[in-house]
C-alpha cells in the first residue's frame, strides 16, 4: 500500500504566532514609513518643484542606512535581534513626531521653506541610520520563527506583508495629505509605528535565535559575509539583477511629476500610482503561495526581471493615467517573483551563525536599488527629461538581464 502524497500547505508559515506577529509587525512599519515618503516627497516637491529634490530624498535615506547596514548585520549575529528591532522602531517614532510638531500651523508659520526642506532631509538621515539597524535584525530573526520545511511559504508570506503595507501606505499618504496636510498624516504614522513596536515585543523569542556569537573582530566578521555572498554565485546573481533593474529601471521616486505635470491627476492619482506596485505584487504572490516559482528558480527570476523591464517601458512612454497604473501593477507583479525566489534562496542557502551579515549585504544591494535609483531618477529626469529617462532605465535593465544570463547558464538546473 503506497504512503499518501503529502499536500501543499500554502498557509504553513502563518501557522506559527511568533510568525505572524513578525508580519503583522512589517506590514504596519511598511504601511506607516510608506505613507510617510509620499507626504514628504509630495511636499518636497510642492516647496522645489525640482525633480533633483526627490532624488536627494532618497540619498539622504541610502547614504546612512548603506553606512550602517552590514555593521547591523554583524550586530543582529550577536545581540537581541527583537531589542534591536525595538530600538530602531523608537527612532523612527521620534523623526516622525519631530516632523509632526514642525509641521503644525503654528510651528509651521515661524519656519521657511528652506528649514522645512532641510528638516524633512535630516530626519530621513536619521530613519535611514535606524534601517540600517532595524532591516538586518527583521531579515535575520525570520529563519528562526519558523521550521526549515517552511522558509519557502515564510519568504512568500514576509514579502505579502511587505507588498501589502506598500498598496496600502502610498494610497493612505496620498488621500490622508489631501484630507488632512502633512500634520494629520504624520499623526497616523505614529500610531502605526508604535503598533509595530509592541507587535515586535509580543514575539517569544526562540533559544536559537538569542545565542549571541563571539570570535572575530568587527571588520573580518563583515568580510566574512562579504566573502560568502561572492562565493556563492547564485546568491551574487540574484541580488545583482535586482540591483541593477531596480537602479536604472525604478520610477517610484519620480511619481510626483508624472503625476503633477504629465497625467495632471493630483496627490490622489499619486497614491494609487504608488500603491499599483504593490497591488500587483501581491495579487502575483497570492498564486505564488500555490504556485510556487522556484522549481525553475533561475529561468523564473530572469524572465521576470526582464518583465519588469518591459513594464517599465510601457508606463514611462504612457500619457494615461489607467494604462500607467496597469503598466506599474505589472511592474509590482514581476519584482515580486524575483523576491520569492531570493528570499528562499537566503533562507534555505545561509547558515545560521552567518544570516545576519548576510541579509546586510542583501539589505545593501536593495537600498542600492532603491534609494540610490531614486537619486539616478531624479538626475536622469533632470538631464534627459523625465520620459527619456524612463526609456533609458528600460533598456538599461534589458542590457543587464541579457548579461547575467549569459554569465549564468548553469543555474538554469537549479531548484529549490
């Protein structure tokens, strides 16, 4: 008599409560930070009108978060990860209630411009130095929630909550500023983060995850999950291919200008522009907790970048509005594939003592991606025009799948 087949559970990670009070803890940082970018950019570029003052915003949150983000690798190897965790959420609950009290009308009056401007960029040099501490500790404390037959449904469900509080935060931001101003948004910023903080004490955290590691010094500890990642070529690839698409080919940063002076449709139609991502996303990742994509794990992750790509190219030669929102949906829908299949791949492939370093490294490839590729948009928009630029990045992300696959015929085998 032959044993049963055992059935897909795509629901298995969330069966876990420690696992889902990590997610329901990421979806609301996410909602919370991505509401807080969408009233900051729109207000940035409501005092500049200059598309180089959204790029900036982005630098001004990479340059710290990529400075401190694989020293918080080697520290979530080797302290609380949950304090950690803690600790940056506490940041980001006072940069935002700083730019909540400066932007109170009767704080608001006494301020120019210019000090407005400068205060929004110092306190997101602050927030980017707490993700440099907040993103490694997330990264590397997932593993531990969760067994190892599940780090596929676990990298499915981490990267929904995210999407989930990506759709959820630009739409809230943009209709919470038209309703209430900056003051109101901030507000409820707050509220979400302070919801983040106690959902992230709520975890019992496992024996596993609390060892704390000793040895080697700060620098040969960093080098070490360097030295990991080059050596392992897949890891390499994956996290190359999104950096690089996402560099040239990202257009979040820029949004403000198709919305204000190309599709004319206001911070409302900004909100559904930046939400239709992340909608897509999810709605991809829905199928995919059936249907996982990682059984032709490297075919899968090219073609979607290369989909990315071409989406890409749809919306930045767009002038309308619906056709622009599917086209960025799609944008949401490839990139989530290539999340799937890398999460999996950091989980599955890194060991224990290492995943903190590891998912620094990681954390600093993806700012990269984004927040230098919003500094690469609004330059690229400022020299060549926002369009051209949009094209340009396109056919930049082509070039660099069509590099990698040439480099990397062999993990076509590959399955996870």
């Amino acid at each position: 008599m032959s044993s049963p087949v055992s059935r897909h559970d795509p629901y298995a990670a969330l069966r876990f409560s420690n696992f889902r009070n990590l997610m329901g803890g990421t979806f609301l940082i996410t909602c919370g930070l991505q509401m807080q970018r969408v009233a900051l950019g729109y207000s940035l570029y409501l005092i500049t009108r200059d598309p180089l003052s959204l790029g900036l915003l982005g630098l001004a949150e990479a340059v710290p978060f990529m400075g401190l983000a694989l020293f918080g690798g080697h520290l979530a190897d080797r302290r609380n990860k949950q304090r950690m965790m803690q600790m940056a959420g506490g940041v980001f609950l006072l940069g935002t209630l700083i730019l909540l009290v400066a932007s109170l009308p009767t704080v608001r009056v006494g301020l120019s411009d210019a000090a407005i401007a400068g205060l929004i960029y110092l306190v997101v040099f602050i927030e980017g130095l707490a993700r440099g501490i907040y993103s490694p500790a997330n990264a590397s404390l997932k593993p531990f929630l969760v067994p190892r037959e599940h780090y596929g449904s676990s990298a499915t469900w981490s990267s929904m909550s995210w999407q989930s509080g990506a759709i959820l935060g630009p739409a809230l931001g943009g209709f919470a500023f038209a309703a209430f101003g900056l003051p109101g948004t901030l507000a409820a910023v707050a509220l979400l983060i302070v919801a983040n903080i106690v959902l992230i004490g709520a975890i019992r955290m496992p024996a596993a995850a609390l060892v704390r590691q000793t040895g080697e010094g700060v620098w040969r500890s960093l080098g070490e999950g360097l030295d990991y990642v080059w050596r392992t070529p897949i890891i390499l690839y994956s996290i190359s291919l999104d950096m690089f698409s996402m560099l040239f080919g990202g257009v979040v940063a820029i949004l403000p200008i198709f919305a204000e002076d190309i599709l004319r449709v206001g911070p409302e139609g900004l909100g559904i522009l930046r939400a239709a991502p992340a909608v897509g996303a999810v709605a991809t990742m829905v199928l995919c907790a059936w249907f996982p994509p990682t059984r032709h794990a490297w075919r899968n992750l090219l073609w979607s970048v290369f989909g990315f790509g071409l989406a890409t190219l749809v919306f930045g030669l767009s002038t309308h509005f619906l056709v622009s929102v599917i086209a960025l949906a799609a944008t949401g829908a490839f990139d989530s594939v290539s999340v799937i299949i890398r999460g999996t791949l950091l989980q599955t492939m890194v060991e224990d003592r290492m995943r903190g370093r590891v998912a620094s490294v990681n954390s600093v490839f993806v700012s990269a991606s984004n927040e230098l590729g919003a500094l690469e948009s609004g330059v690229a928009a400022k020299l060549m025009g926002v369009v051209p630029s949009v094209v340009f990045g396109a056919f930049a992300t082509f070039a660099t799948v069509g590099y990698v696959w040439r480099r990397s015929k062999a993990l076509l085998a590959v399955r996870l």
